[in-house]
C-alpha cells in the first residue's frame, strides 16, 4: 500500500504538473485484458510482446497547456505488464525519439531516468489473478520538449527478446482523475510478515501525523499502539502483533490516531498466506545416492520459515526397501524410499516422500569405477545413464534427486520394453504401490476396461481408401497448403497440419524445418502442450461412463486424505472446469509430486472453490492422482492402454495429465475423429453418446450465479473464422490446434511446438487455416 502512497503524495504536493497520460491512441493491437480497477473483467487494452519483433503502442496524451510557465510536467496512465513472465527489456519514445528503456520487473515501485532529464515510474495497484504487475506509470519530461498547446506523442516498442512477455496499456482517457476521485485514501495500510512470523501492520498518511499515536483495537480492546514518522513525502508507522494478537483480530479492526483521526483496516489473511507458504517450502537430503551403512539426513531448506509457519521443523524419517519393508540401515545396493513426517500446531500431519538409490561402494569409489558398478547393466540401461549425465560433473549426481530417481527407476528396464515408459514412470508406479501399502488403503483397486469392440469390427480410424466420398476442389486444397507454406516461412517454426471430414483425410503435410535445419516429416512429434489437458479428459470419461467416477462427487471420496470438515466441497467436476480456486498453486502442484494429496488437504480449506473459474494446472494433477488411486495404475500406463494403444497412436507420449504430450498432427486428428464420432472410433467404444455430452462445454455455476466461461471436462468452445459455434477443442501454450466441428464433421490439427516471435503472424495464419478448411468443406461435391 505504501507506493499508492508516494504517489498521491507526489500529486497532492504539486497537482498543476500532472496531466493525463492517454487522450487518443495512435497504433496499437486490441487485447482486452483485466486492469486493476476492472473488477476482474477484460477492459479495452492495447498489447505488445517482447518477442514480437519491432511492435509498438503509440498514443497522444493531453494537450500541454498554453501557458506552461513550470520546469517539468508529469503524465500518468494505467497499464499493466506480466512480471510473472520475466523481466524483459521495452522502449519508451518521446515525439518519435527515443528517449529510454525500462523493464516488466515485477518491483511494487520503480524508476528509471532518460534522456534530457526525464523520469519513467511505476506504481503497483493490484496483481491480476496469473501475478502480472497493474498500476500507473507515469512520465515527468523537461517543460522544453512539451510543444505548447499540444499532446505528446508517445510510444512503448519491443526490443528483441526470445521471451515473450506482454505490455498493455489501457486506454483511459481519466486515469489522473480517477486517481484523485476514487484512490486517495486517508490512510493506507499492509499486513506483512518476517519469514512468516509474527505479523506488522504499516500504516501510512499523507503529511500531518508525525508525531501522533495510533491505536489499533478490535473487539473494543487495544492491541498494539505506536507513533507516526516522517518518511520521505508521507508519515508512516510499523506495529508488531504477536502471533496471540493475531488471534484476537475480528472486524471491524480500527485504527485511530492524533485528534479525532479513525478509520479501518481489513482483517489479514495471514493464516491462508502461512499455509500456501508452506506448499513452497522443500526437504532436501545431504545426498541421494550413497554406499551401504548409513541413511542420508533430510532438512527443510528454509526450517526457520517452517517453524514460523506450522510450529516446528523437526521431521521424524523412515526407510524403506524396494518390497516396502521399513529398514534402519541400506543393507544392500538399489532403491530406497524415504518418508518424512511433520506434525503441525493443530495436529495436521505434513508427509513428504523421496526416492533414494544405494550403490554397492562409496559413492566416490563408485563413480570413478563406473563402467565397474555398472557392468550388469544393458547396453539401454548405460546408454540411458550416460544420455543423463551428459557434460555434468559426475560427482554432483550424490546430490540430485533426479539422479536417484534414474538409477531406482532403471533396475530392470531393457530397451522398447514397455511403450509410453521411461526411467521415471517406472518410479511413479513404484510409489503408487509403495503408498497403497503404507496408507494401508481400504478402497478398492477397480480395473478400467479397455475401448470394447468386436474383434472382426477393429478397423482403422481413418478411411482407407484412396477415392473420397467426395470430390475437394484443387484450389481450395492449394489455398490450405499455401497457407501452412507460407505460415512456416513467416514464423521460422514447422508445422504439420492434418485435415479430416467425415473420417477422410483431406489434407496431410508438413512444412518447414527444425532447429537442427532438418525437415519435419508428417508424423513428426510436436509439443501438445495443454491439448494435454483433453486428452486426460478423454481419458476420465471412461472412468465416468464405466462408473468408476461421479463427475459430481467430492473428491474426498476418492481421495481419502482431503478433510472431511472445515473445508469446501470440492468435486472432480471443478478439477476439470477450473473451478477448484487452484489458480495460487506453485510448481510443486503436478501429478509427479509424490505428496500431491497431502498438500492438498492442507491448503483446500483456504481455496476459494467455484468462486470463478481460473486456469490451472493442479485440477488435472488431482484429477491424475484420482485415477491412479482407483486402478492402481500410472497415468502414463493409463493412456497408453485405454488411449494411445487402442486408436494407434504411434508417435504419441504423454506422461502428465495437463501438458506434456508430444505427437504429431495424425495422432492428435485420430483423437479429434474419436470425439467426433461421440466416443467411438475403429470399431470400438470408448464412452458412450451420454458421457460424450457430459464432456462437452456446459454453464458452470458457482455460489454467485453462473460464472464465465462455459467449460467441459478437458473442452472448451472454440468456433468462428468459419467454423460453427458448436467447434471445441482446447488450446496450447506451444500454438498447436485442435479444433472438432460436429456441424461440418471436421477435425483440424496442426502440431507444432512454438507460437513464433510475433503472435500477430500466429493467429492471422490459424483463422486462415481455420477459413480455408471451412471454405474446402463447403465447396466440395459428392462422388458417391
């Protein structure tokens, strides 16, 4: 709050040099996008991209009043940029010169100087629900670059940059006035904590206070007093509250101080904020490969935070062997398991686990003679360590858990021994096992059928022969390849596009080349990306057509571990439309994280569920963890047997439920034509009509009303530029299509694993595309 503060200062001080900073835009990309005063909605915005090479936001301010008789003059308009993406360097022109750079860094307050005296600042006002930086900036330039009587031409421009981080503006013709009528306030505060502990509450005034005590009360009963300093332009006074202080805060907590001064401050979420904490907080071990007699020792990486936030950080640790028998020592080389345990204030219990690998001889020893210690290994398995270890220090693999995750997961493993397998999916179904053991889980383990169908039926999803039902004009199928040319030529990245209607295959090509300058063949495998996401959702409804799962069911009763009281009622419906209030959630939220349950039943309490739908990625690692629980199988094992295998999808894997899937454009379309065909494809059933439409975009409402937008299990609508209202697919932050259009029975895939350095270039060549394979649909003529 402390910034808003400066900054009203800075105007109340000297409000005849502020004018506003956006009167009429110049040039610029339309992208609505929330701001900090749209109340969570999209407002009008003009975007640039630091990837998009030599794009630029150009706009006119106010006009400079006639009679300007000051030194400097200062202008102020909203934007926003996304600080969570990077910090990446943009250009700001004056009248056409360029005058200085500055960069998305995700600071509350900054400044930069520019030429001839000029000073560009930024004032955060709120974060969008994604972490991008929304507030004011604002520009003060020397009086003699202000032409009288006229606005000032400015201009934000990209300078190269291979990551893509966005600027808009908001085109606000009353930022400065909004500022002074509905954002100055009497007094500004925040709540804080150090390492997590006890709590400060900041107050800050504008000039008038120094000197004068403050006394917080809530429930009648002062708290905490302390006397405001001066502090730069404002007055401003930290006060502490123990942790049993905290405990007696309840609205309404006020806040008076000098003579007859009062206002009121929020109650802090301070517990929420300790708690989502904690998911971030990490267990390391001194070393996860080791020789015989003697376990490694864990500990938190930062155990003064953890004892700030549940009260202690001592973990009680136990081992165990490869057949799940708990030991005290490694007796014997290979796998080991490590489970630590820390119970907070209020009992929970916080588990964590690792994979932990022992070789034969002291680690030096052992690694100095590798070629020795391995030698009862495949040629696959050494091939597979050495393709690990690649130009790394042998000896820093002691202290990498991926390391030991390769070596356990690697006992056993022979080359093309299993499709859609890896060193670490052999470790994931080792734990799956491990924890139905150790939890001692009473649910029982149902078995997923796979897609049915008669035998003499299975057939190929695709048509086969080479004389279409109907006859595509040649030109309209030359404007489709043209397009995708031209699209490769233009972006610098491949792609392989994949046409199908009514079970043909219209168009099937490849265009452009990889990195290494090689040319990408038909069934070449792209980065999916979230179109991850549809493929889980394909997936789960046949665990929903075959009852195993109740899309509106809690997920407690799948997940034992999740509370029973004291938290809201999260079902697998809101893991899949977004629903679920995850949207917080930090890298440690993925299907791979062992501990996944657990932490969840930590923090679902303090998730906001169906309050408004948020993208995410957790609901699907959830929703992974659920089917594992009831079939006792990995989801890595779970597409390949009741999804890649059945509809031949050859050059697919996939071993994550919302973004790892690589594949080409073929085995995305065999998907595309399953879902088409509602559920079945080749002569089998994967679900039923029934379960198809429940999979589909549908209204999603929360305790508030309906929320916005529709969305299905894995689906969103996707139509337009040609294609009926009634398209769906999913999209993917690589730039790869999906899109399956029941009212033109078509499928259009184009695999690829970037959008490319200009998104403009991106999205003019997908609406082509999606127009062109439209217009080929409408114009052909039937054979027969």
């Amino acid at each position: 709050m402390e910034p808003r503060a400066l900054l009203q200062a800075q105007i109340n001080k000297e409000p005849h040099l502020w004018l506003e900073g956006h009167a009429r835009t110049l040039k610029g990309k339309p992208a609505p996008y929330q701001s900090h005063r749209s109340n969570g909605k999209r407002d009008p915005a003009f975007v640039i991209r630091t990837n998009e090479s030599g794009s630029s936001i150009e706009w006119e301010t106010a006009r400079v009043p006639s009679d300007l008789q000051v030194g400097s003059i200062r202008f102020l308009w909203t934007c926003g940029y996304g600080s969570n993406l990077g910090n990446e360097p943009l250009k700001l022109s004056v009248n056409g010169t360029e005058n200085m750079c500055f960069t998305t860094r995700g600071d509350s307050v900054w400044a930069v100087e520019g030429q001839g005296g000029s000073r560009l600042s930024f004032t955060l006002m709120g974060r969008s629900e994604y972490g991008a930086s929304l507030g004011y900036m604002t520009l003060e330039i020397p009086a003699a670059m202000c032409p009288r009587g006229m606005p000032i031409t400015l201009a934000i421009a990209t300078v190269s940059s291979a990551i893509e981080v966005w600027y808009r503006l908001y085109p606000y013709g009353s930022s400065l006035q909004y500022f002074l009528s509905n954002e100055q306030r009497r007094i500004y505060y925040s709540w804080g904590t150090e390492d997590f502990g006890d709590a400060t509450l900041t107050l800050v005034t504008q000039k008038g206070s120094e000197g004068e005590t403050a006394v917080l009360q809530s429930h009648n009963s002062d708290l905490v007093r302390g006397t405001f300093a001066r502090f730069a332009d404002i007055d401003r006074l930290e006060l502490r509250l123990t942790r049993d202080q905290e405990q007696g805060l309840a609205a309404p907590i006020i806040v008076s101080w000098g003579a007859g001064k009062i206002d009121t401050v929020e109650a802090p979420n301070l517990e929420e904020r300790r708690i989502k904490a904690l998911m971030e907080e990490e267990i390391d071990f001194d070393c996860y490969i080791f020789g015989p007699g003697k376990f490694p020792h864990p500990g938190w990486r930062h155990p003064k935070t953890v004892r700030n936030l549940i009260g202690s950080d001592e973990l009680r640790t136990r081992y165990f062997d490869e057949r799940f028998a708990e030991v005290e020592r490694p007796e014997k080389p290979g796998r080991y398991a490590a489970v630590m345990e820390c119970s907070t204030s209020t009992g929970f219990l916080v588990r964590r686990f690792a994979t932990l690998y022992c070789v034969p001889v002291p680690f030096a020893v052992w690694i100095d003679k590798a070629e020795i210690g391995l030698s009862e290994w495949s040629s696959y398995q050494l091939a597979e360590f050495r393709r690990f270890l690649g130009g790394k220090d042998p000896m820093t693999l002691q202290t990498s858990a991926d390391a030991a995750i390769l070596l356990a997961g690697l006992e056993g493993m022979a080359a093309g021994s299993l499709p859609n397998d890896s060193p670490r999916i052999r470790d994931r179904q080792w734990w799956i096992d491990f924890k139905r053991n150790l939890l001692g889980d009473s649910q029982r383990q149902r078995d997923l059928r796979t897609p049915v169908g008669i035998p003499d039926s299975i057939r190929p999803v695709f048509s086969q022969t080479r004389v279409l039902r109907y006859n595509y004009h040649a030109a309209d199928i030359e404007r489709i390849r043209q397009i995708c040319s031209s699209w490769a030529e233009q972006s610098g990245v491949p792609n392989e596009t994949v046409v199908v209607c009514e079970g043909e295959i219209v168009f099937d090509e490849a265009f452009g080349k990889k990195a290494d300058g090689a040319y990408v063949n038909k069934r070449s495998p792209m980065w999916m990306a979230s179109i991850t996401k549809l493929l889980t959702g394909a997936l789960a409804m046949q665990f929903v057509d075959q009852g195993l799962i109740d899309l509106d069911a809690p997920v407690a009763n799948y997940l034992p571990e999740l509370p029973a009281q004291n938290a809201p009622a999260l079902t697998m419906r809101d893991l899949f439309t977004h629903t679920n209030g995850f949207a917080w959630h930090g890298e440690w939220a993925s299907d791979w994280n062992m501990a996944l349950e657990n932490y969840l039943a930590y923090c679902l309490p303090v998730c906001q569920v169906r309050e408004k739908h948020q993208y995410n990625r957790m609901g699907y690692a959830v929703a992974g963890k659920v089917l594992e629980r009831i079939t006792g199988k990995s989801v890595p094992y779970l597409f390949y047997t009741h999804l890649l295998k059945p509809l031949g999808m050859t050059a697919t894997f996939v071993d994550n439920t919302y973004g790892s899937c690589q594949s080409s454009a073929y085995d995305i379309a065999l998907v595309g034509q399953m879902l088409l065909n509602k559920g079945k494809a080749g002569g089998r059933t994967y679900f039923s009509d029934q379960s198809f439409e429940k999979m589909l975009p549908h209204p999603v409402y929360g305790p508030n009303g309906r929320l916005e937008p529709d969305w299905g299990i894995g689906t969103a609508w996707l139509g337009g530029n040609g294609l009926s209202d009634k398209t769906f697919g999913h999209e993917a932050a690589s730039g790869a299509i999906l899109r399956i259009d029941p009212s033109l029975q078509l499928v259009i895939v184009s695999a690829r694993d970037r959008i490319g350095p200009d998104y403009s270039i991106y999205e003019l060549y997908r609406n082509r595309l999606f127009s062109a394979a439209a217009i080929a649909v409408k114009n052909r003529q039937r054979v027969y």
